[in-house]
C-alpha cells in the first residue's frame, strides 16, 4: 500500500470532531436537558462531575440518557437541537422510542 492511499482512506474517514450528537438527558429531579456535543460519554461526566457541565445540572444529576441522534455538522445539530427544544416534554420522551435513536449503542446513562 502506497502512502498516497493510506491518506485517501484516511481521509474518507470521518473525524471525530466532524460528527455531532444531540442528546436528551432526563435528570435527578425528572427534567429533561437537550444539548449537543462531538463526545456523548464525555459530555455526560462533565454534566454529572459538575466539572464544565450546563449550569442546568447545578442541584441536579443526570439520571438517564434517553435520546441520542448523529449530525452532520454542528450548525446541522443546533438545528435539530432548536427543534427539540420546543417540543412538548411528552413528544420529547417519545423520542426515546424513534427509529434513529441511537442511545443502546452507549454502555452508560442510567444512574
């Protein structure tokens, strides 16, 4: 193998910070967060360490991470995470049963 292809496979492949995830955590006191990261585990232990986390989790812990879904672009997951927002908290914990949610695929989120 050339190192001509070595970097067009390098390339071809998606770096970590190029991909975005909007999630939705259900919190200590059953309120739900929306946000949006390029890292989901870590994204989580800063909200539960307190350390960098939303002010939202100031006098509440994460509890569960109901809702995760990939984007393309950050301006992509604001978008999305814009649009969650403004749904109803019934229509967001439906979302933990949508098609595209990908949130089995994380081994962590249920405290």
């Amino acid at each position: 193998m050339s190192c001509a292809t070595d970097k067009l496979t390098l390339s071809e492949e998606p770096s970590k910070s190029s991909m975005w995830f909007i999630y939705i955590i259900v919190s200590s006191d059953n309120k739900l967060y929306t946000g949006i990261t390029t890292d989901v585990e870590r994204r989580w232990e800063e909200h539960r360490s307190g350390k960098n986390g939303a002010k939202f989790f100031r006098g509440r812990k994460p509890k569960q991470l109901l809702y995760v879904t990939r984007a393309n672009s950050r301006s992509e997951a604001t978008k999305e995470e814009i649009k969650i927002k403004k749904l109803s908290r019934v229509q967001k914990l439906k979302m933990e049963s949508a098609e595209h949610n990908i949130v089995s695929r994380f081994n962590f989120g249920n405290y």
